[in-house]
C-alpha cells in the first residue's frame, strides 16, 4: 500500500506572508502525523521564502514518522542535509523564479558534476531520492548515480485538462514506475496530486510514496474554516458579555 508524506511548505509559506510565528509548520507537521501521515516533507529553499532552518532542526527531533528533505544539489543544502540527517533527501531542480518545482532533476549527461554531491549523502546512510521527469533515460541515469529511489513527477499528469491527455500521462507514469523498478530503484511519485486524482497513481504497485501538500493544505483550510470562526465568534460574545 502507498505511504503518504505529507508536505507542508504552505503552512510556512502562510506565515512568511506576514512574518509571524502562525501558522507554524511544524505543529502542523505534528497534526498531520496525528491524522496517519506515513512521513512529513518540507523543501527548504535556497531563498528560504517559506521554511526556515528553524523548522527543519525541530522537525527532525519531534516527529516519530520519516522525514524528507526535498532540495536543490547545492553544497549549502548538502551541508544541512548533513546536519539534520533526515531519513530521506529528494533531490530537486531549483528556479528561484518559479512558484513551485517545475520540472525533475536533469541528471542524464550530468553525473559527473552530480557525483560529488550525492556522494556525501549516501556515505551518511541517508535513502537518496531523484526527484525525475517520467522519462527512461533519466531514471537509467539516476540508478547509475547510486540514488536508491526515484520520485516521479506527476505534474504533467494532474495538469492534464482532458481525460485522453489525463489517462495518457498516467500510461507514461506507469512505464517510469516499472522502468525505475526493473533497475531495482524504490519508486515514490508526486506534485499536483489532488483528491480526485491520487488513486489510480496509489494503486500502482510500484509505488512506495506519495509526496502530496497543496491539495491537503488546501482542504485543511476548508475542513477548518468553519471552526476557525466559530472560534473568533466565541471571543467576539466573550469580550462582548465582559463589557
Ligand atoms: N514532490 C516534489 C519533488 C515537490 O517539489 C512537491 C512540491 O513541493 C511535491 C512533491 C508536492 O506537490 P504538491 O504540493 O503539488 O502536492
């Protein structure tokens, strides 16, 4: 059965918004696990626009459920992945102008300015996952970088608009999963999975995880809403009843 790690960048990108100390991403992270999450997933970003290091150092020590660190190949992120030795490293292209994470790791023709890197990771017992574009030859690459998981990009896939274009790009998700388990690698798979469109990708037998946030982030926003005001309301009759 798939495993869900849940990511919660958008907790930290809500409170970066205004620089205050809630919403804080990792008594979210704390919730999340409470609700099942199989692991927590958190990308510190170069420019650090929503994780801080702070929320990586205290997740590390508070969660009782695996911890990946989705990051860019840079000697920076390396040294903190070092430092806070989460269970799992994703590997990811990063843009400083793009909202999100556009694209899988490039990683065929690059190996030898990749080695280095990724080395590092792997001698400190760290499961190196490549984040990949669902394409044979980077995958092949990938295995050869000594990476023991891949993560699929579903984006193609959850952007699809019609259903041809959607069932089209599952067909190619699923030739990467079972391309990727043939090399031996672990297979995870994600980006843009949402509540009406995870399932067929979770039943794949390949799939060890799921890196899934916006969605979740989303509906916790409305699951909650209702309660949140009721909640100011009760403060509102409260100072209302004080006065
Ligand atoms: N996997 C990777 C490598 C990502 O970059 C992201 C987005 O941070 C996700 C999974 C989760 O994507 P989403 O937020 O669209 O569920």
């Amino acid at each position: 059965m798939a495993k869900l790690s849940v990511n919660i960048d958008h907790i930290a990108t809500l409170r970066q918004s205004r620089d205050t100390a809630y919403p804080d991403p990792v008594e979210a992270a704390i919730l999340a696990q409470l609700g099942g999450a199989d692991g927590i997933t958190v990308h510190p970003r170069e420019d650090r626009r929503h994780i801080q290091d702070r929320d990586v150092y205290l997740l590390k020590q508070v969660l009782r459920i695996p911890f990946t660190l989705e990051m860019a190949l840079t000697p920076e992120m390396v040294k903190l992945a070092l430092d806070v030795k989460p269970e799992c490293c994703t590997l990811v292209p990063e843009l400083r102008e793009e909202r999100t994470t556009e694209s899988g790791l490039a990683v065929a023709g690059r190996e030898a300015k990749l080695q280095p890197l990724i080395d590092p990771l792997l001698d400190a017992g760290i499961d190196v996952s490549i984040f990949i574009d669902a394409e044979a030859d980077q995958i092949t690459a990938a295995h050869s970088l000594g990476a023991q998981t891949v993560e699929i990009h579903t984006g193609p896939y959850s952007n699809a608009k019609t259903r041809e274009a959607e069932d089209h790009e599952f067909q190619i998700v699923v030739n990467a999963a079972e391309h990727a388990r043939g090399l031996g690698l672990k297979v995870n798979a994600g980006h843009g999975l949402h509540y009406t469109n995870t399932t067929r990708v979770a039943a794949l037998p390949a799939i060890g995880w799921l890196h899934t946030g916006h969605s979740i982030i989303g509906m916790a926003v409305m699951v909650g809403m209702e309660r949140a005001v009721r909640e100011m309301k009760t403060l509102l009759n409260e100072a209302g009843r004080a006065a």
